[in-house]
C-alpha cells in the first residue's frame, strides 16, 4: 500500500520517476517470487510487477478518457484533417504513452542488472520462460521477406493481446509490456555475460550491455515498443469510455484509430528488423 502510495503521487509529478520505481519494484519482484514459488519464478514475478502498478496506470487511463470527453465536448463538427487528428491523439495521449516507456526501461534495466550479477541457480529459475523464448526466436530465421511475415504477425498477435486484455482489465497490457521488457532485458543479459567472459566487472557489464544491446536493436524495437504501448492505451481508453457511456462513438473512434497506428506502427519495425537491421 505505501509503495502504491508513492508510486500514484510520483507519477503525478513527473512520471520519469517510473524508471526507478519499476527498477525497485521489478528487483523486489524477482526475490519474492523466487523465495515463494522458485519453479515458476520466471512469470510470477511479472504478475507481481502488473498488480504494482496497475492502480497507477489505472487512474492515468481514466485521466485520458475524461480529456477526450472534454475535447469532444467542444466540438463542433467531426470533419477535421487525419493528421491534426492523428497529431492530436498523440498530444492527448503523450503521458500514458512515456509512462509505459518509463515502466519499461525501469524493468529491462533491472532484469539485465540482475540477470547477470545473479548466480547461475537463480536466473536459471527467474527467466527460464524468457530464455526459450529467445531460443525460439532465433530458430526463425529464414529469408528476409518469411522473416518479415514471422516478425510482424508475431507482434501482430501480441499487439492484439495488449488491446484485448486493455479492453476487458483496463490496464492489462502491462502484463504484456512487462513480458517483453523481460525478453529483452535476457537479450542484453547474454550480451553483459559475454563482456564479463571477457574481462569485465559484473556491474559495468550489466550497465555497457543495456547501452550495447540497445543500440543494436534499437531501429526496429522502439517503433515495436511504442507500438504495443499504443495497443494498451486504446483498449485501456476504449474500457473506460465505453463504461462510463459517455461519448462513446467518438471515444470508439479515437481508440480504434490508435489501434491502427499501432498497426501501421508494426508493419514498419517489422520491416527494419527483416531487411535494415541484419544488415547492420
């Protein structure tokens, strides 16, 4: 309850605190869901991170909804240019959106620190979901254009999922976000292990790694990423709106036109990962 506390009047005053907050919680995470259920640590953890911050992002989700009744409110007439109203969109949205940005980095930065200056024993058991995913991932590869069609139906699905679960939980793809920070943070993991093999410190591997991993997926990962933050925010504000019963068609509109910009999103990161960042 305190941390929640915390956590609720942070974001309130500036949602970049969500970096250390999602460090500390995701670190805490990890111990507990180790030292309680060790066999399924890898994604009981997650669930521990999604139900810390849920109340948070919760009432961020409702503060959207009630400035998207405001503005429509004030409107006279529904025919207005797509870009204003893709541009406007994003404005109104802008803080959920880098709060989910904040939330993971805070829990990729964390996992990788912990993925490698952990004993072997413990990360075995903490990311052992995450380890086969990235072994699945890598048994993909084939020419660039089925890489295309895996990557983006594949992220495709996983977009859906965010929205589906934001439309019925309200803030549930954080689980989903979550997850993948937790993806990526095993990625820049096996980079930080590789630089200590060679000679480096734990701490200062974990840190050159998350830089070093970064950079190299950084093309199409940010645009993937912001992707499934748009996918969350649309079912989330399309939950509320649709709830609440007011200005329902014009909420509908807006959510779905998020939805399609994540999609649009998606095809364009799935096209710099098959075909720009191989060749990097």
């Amino acid at each position: 309850m305190v941390l929640e506390l915390v956590i609720n009047s942070t974001i309130k005053r500036n949602e970049k605190y969500l970096i250390v907050y999602s460090f500390i919680v995701t670190s805490i995470a990890l111990f507990v869901s180790y030292y309680i259920f060790p066999t399924a640590s890898s994604i009981v953890s997650l669930f521990f991170i999604t139900i810390t911050m849920m109340p948070a992002f919760y009432r961020l989700l409702i503060e959207e909804e009630e400035t998207l009744e405001r503005l429509c409110w004030g409107k006279k007439t529904k025919k207005h240019l797509v870009l204003e109203s893709t541009l406007s969109l994003f404005e109104r949205n802008r803080k959920v959106i880098m709060a989910y940005a904040y939330l993971f980095v805070g829990v990729a930065f964390s996992m990788t620190f912990w993925y490698t200056i952990l004993p072997q024993d413990y990360v075995t058991h903490l990311f052992s979901f995450q380890e086969k995913t990235i072994q699945a991932i890598r048994g993909m590869a084939t020419t660039p254009f089925q890489d295309f069609l895996i990557i983006f139906f594949n992220n495709l699905r996983v977009s859906f999922v965010a929205f589906m679960l934001s439309f019925f939980f309200g803030t549930g793809a954080l689980f989903v976000i979550t997850w993948n920070a937790s993806v990526v943070a095993v990625f820049f993991g096996n980079i930080a292990r590789d630089l200590i093999n060679a000679g480096l410190s734990k701490g200062l591997a974990a840190l050159l790694a998350f830089f070093l991993g970064s950079s190299s997926i950084f093309l199409h990962a940010v645009p993937e990423i912001t992707a499934y933050f748009l996918a969350g925010i649309a079912g989330g504000v399309l939950s509320i709106g649709v709830y609440r019963g007011r200005y329902t068609t014009q909420i509908v509109e807006d959510a779905l036109t998020i939805y399609l910009c994540s999609v649009a999103v998606l095809l364009f990161a799935a096209f710099i990962e098959a075909y720009i960042t191989p060749a990097l």
